[in-house]
C-alpha cells in the first residue's frame, strides 16, 4: 500500500470528533494505516494534531500513541517535542500523564535538554 498523506490526514482529524462511534472507527482506521505503512508515519502525522486544543483529539491521540510507543525510535523525535510540550499544560490530568509518559520514552533518543 503506497502512503498518501492527502487520504491519511483528513482521517486523523475526525480523532476530535465528540461522537465516541466516530472516534472508535478512526481508531481502527489508523491501526489498519499502521500496519500498511508503520505505526511511526502514524505518530509522525499525529503529534502534528496534538496542539489543537481539542480535548478529544488530544487523548485519543495520545491513547494511540502510548499503545505504539516502541515505535518511537523510528519516528522523527524534535517534531515531537513542542506537542507534547504543550500537552503537559493541558487541564485535564489524563492527557498530561499521558504526555509525561511519552516524554520520557522519547527523552531515551533526544535527551533531557530540548526539554
């Protein structure tokens, strides 16, 4: 299956939607994505939605992420740096643990100073 960013990122962008169903589906679309391209393409395309303020989007996400997260080391690290930067500022607790979790994975490629 050849990657085509323009069907795959309108996909991720119904992660913020408030039905669950909706949200259940992009979920098991994007695990199918995974497995034809990699889940680290996957992560890549997600941190860049982790700076809308959506609430949704944002735990979803990061709920993926997490499940995916040995894939880690084969994603581009600094872009991911800034999203979950800012997801550690958000107000609902769930989504900073989340974000602590995946910084300290990613501080084992980048290191502890960029953050």
């Amino acid at each position: 299956m050849k990657y085509n960013k323009k069907c795959f990122l309108p996909l991720l962008a119904f992660l913020g939607d408030k039905a669950a169903l909706m949200r259940a589906d992009v979920i098991a679309s994007t695990n199918k994505w995974s497995e034809a391209i990699g889940a680290e393409i996957v992560i890549n395309n997600m941190c860049t939605y982790l700076t809308d303020g959506n609430p949704e989007m944002r735990t979803e996400s990061l709920k993926w992420i997490c499940t995916n997260k040995a894939s880690i080391a084969k994603c581009e690290h600094q872009p991911m740096i800034k999203p979950l930067i800012i997801c550690l500022t958000d107000k609902s607790g769930p989504i900073r643990v989340m974000a602590d979790e995946l910084i300290i994975a990613l501080m084992g490629f980048v290191g502890f100073s960029p953050f």
